[in-house]
C-alpha cells in the first residue's frame, strides 16, 4: 500500500482496458476506485426514465437538480446510487450506452458532474476513470495516463465482456463504438484527448498485469 495520497487519472476510450487496470491499481495502492462513465450512464439511466431527449437542456437541468448519485463498497464491490437505488446493474445496456455519450456532451451534465468528481476527489487517494479526468476535472493530478488500443481490440473486447448478455453481434458492436468513440471525441466541450502532460500506454498488445505494472512504476517514481 502508497502512503502518498495521490490522484491519478486514467482516461482514454471505450475498451482501452481503463476499468479493469484502474480496479487493480487502485487495490494495488490501497486507494479508491471512481469510475466517472458510470456517472454518465447514471444520468442516462434517469433521462430515459423522465422521458427526456438527449438534447432536452432544460429538462436535463430540472433532472441534473433532483439528482444525488453516490459509490458505496458493498461485498460486491463497488456500486452507484442513484437517489437510494443502487442502480449498477442496469446501466450496462446498448441503449444506456448510446444515451449517455449522447448527454455527456451537454454542458448542463457535463457541469453537473464537473463538480461531483470534484467532491469525489478532495479525499486524495484515488484513481479517477473517464475521458477527461486529466484535461478537465482533474488538471493538477499528481500523475495521468492514457490508455489506447486499436479500434479492433477494443471491440473485441467489448464483444467477448457483453456476449453473454448482450445480443449484439460483433459488428454492431464494433459499429456503436466507432459512432461513440467519433462523438465522445469530436464534441466541443471537454472532448475525449490525452492531457499535455499524460503518459500513454497503448494496451494492444499488453497484458493487464503489464500495464499496470508500468503504470506503478511511474507512480512509485512521484514524491
Ligand atoms: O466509460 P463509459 O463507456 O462507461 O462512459 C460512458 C459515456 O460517458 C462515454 O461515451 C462518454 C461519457 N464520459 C465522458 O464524457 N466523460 C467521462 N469522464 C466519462 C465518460
């Protein structure tokens, strides 16, 4: 376990391997784990069941209000709550998916959660999970990785992680993932793009054990 209470941020695109290094990392250092996508889906999730449109800004402000979502540890590790429901298992979906890079370019979310991440954050000791915990949420972390691999891995990744409960097939997976990772990178506010200052593995070709270990041996290096 770290003694030094550092943030360190992890962003990069979908399938890249962030939320299974950043789980084991974060062990690894005896630190927190926040995984800011699920903070995106949550909102989603929400949206969807208000009967909003993704573009709805005056509805997703009255909505972004009424909201308190929260990670809580339970032996099944670590869950969101979304106004007291633990919502973790259901944000997961095709639908959920599209959804929630859809809003996430909308400034009245993105502001939302700009300061919830901030809150998450002021305990120090945690390893932040997203698309622009380096550029945006978090500028002065301690120490910030991008994470990358090709197009093809991610979306076999992405296939073999859902196939069991997500009847998509390999190339609407591989599909959906071209169209998020195009509009995650390519909107105007806080788009998806490595921080000046961030270290880049490219997990292609990587094990998990691998980049991690890279990956604290940069961390061992900060005083
Ligand atoms: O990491 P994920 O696939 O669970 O993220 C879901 C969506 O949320 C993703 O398409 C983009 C958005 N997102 C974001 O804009 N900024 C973040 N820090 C995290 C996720």
């Amino acid at each position: 376990m770290l003694m030094k209470r550092l943030i360190v941020t992890i962003d990069g695109p979908s399938g890249a391997g962030k939320t299974t290094v950043s789980r084991i990392l974060a062990r690894r250092l005896g630190y927190r784990y926040i995984d800011t996508g699920a903070l995106y889906r949550g909102v989603a999730l929400a949206a969807i069941s208000s009967g909003l449109s993704p573009d709805d800004d005056s509805g997703l402000k009255k909505l972004c209000d009424t909201l308190k979502m929260n990670f809580v540890r339970d032996e099944k590790g670590s869950r969101l709550v979304l106004n007291d429901s633990d919502i973790t298992d259901h944000i997961r979906t095709p639908e959920i998916t599209m959804f929630a890079s859809a809003v996430s370019a909308r400034p009245v979310v993105r502001n939302f959660l700009l300061n919830l991440q901030r809150d998450l954050g002021k305990e120090k000791g945690v390893v932040f999970e997203g698309r622009d915990m380096g550029t945006v949420v978090f500028p002065n972390a301690d120490v910030k990785f991008f994470l990358d691999a090709s197009q093809k891995t991610r979306a076999q990744r992405r296939y073999e992680e859902f196939k069991s409960v997500n009847p998509q097939s390999f190339e609407a997976v591989e599909r959906d993932m071209r169209r998020r990772d195009n509009n995650d990178s390519t909107r105007d506010l806080a788009p998806l793009k490595p921080a000046e200052d961030a270290i880049l593995i490219d997990s292609t070709d990587l094990t998990i054990e691998t980049v991690v270990d890279r990956m604290m041996a940069v961390i061992e290096t900060i005083h």
